[in-house]
C-alpha cells in the first residue's frame, strides 16, 4: 500500500467517524426524547419492570458521552496521523 493510498484511507476513515458521530448524536437525541416521554407517562410508578427499565435507561444514557468521545478521538487520531505523513 502506497503512502497515498494510507492517506486516502485515512481520510476516509475520519469522514465515516465524523458521519457516524452526526448519526450516533441524532439517535441519542431520538432515545432522550422517548425517555423523556416515557418518564412522564410513568411518573409514579413502582412497577419492577418500570424501575428495571428506568434503570436501564439511566445506564445506556450514562453511556452517550463516552461513545460520542470515541468517534471524536477516532477522527482526532487518525487526523493526526494523515497530518505526520504530510
């Protein structure tokens, strides 16, 4: 593989980060307005599986920065590297 094909792949590899980051914030955006409803729709509720399920929630919502530092640093990495081949 020829430097420019490395650096091809690299640009192509921070434009599908940068475009996977757009797509994973419109779904965590989908995902906290349905919470956001379905707490309102359950306020009050002791159910077991309501509580389950509010749990669950708060756990895959505790995970949304993280994912979204992922693709950042992906595209941020591999930017550095296209950059030191010149």
């Amino acid at each position: 593989m020829s430097v420019g094909e490395v650096k091809a792949s690299l640009r192509a590899a921070i434009e599908a980060a940068r475009q996977g980051r757009r797509v994973f914030d419109q779904a965590a955006s989908d995902a906290e307005a349905a919470t956001r409803m379905a707490n309102a729709v359950l306020q009050g509720s002791r159910n077991e599986e309501v509580t389950g399920a509010r749990q669950a929630l708060a756990a895959a919502g505790a995970e949304v920065e993280p994912a979204r530092r992922r693709f950042d640093n992906t595209a941020k990495h591999a930017n550095t590297y296209l950059t030191r081949l010149g």
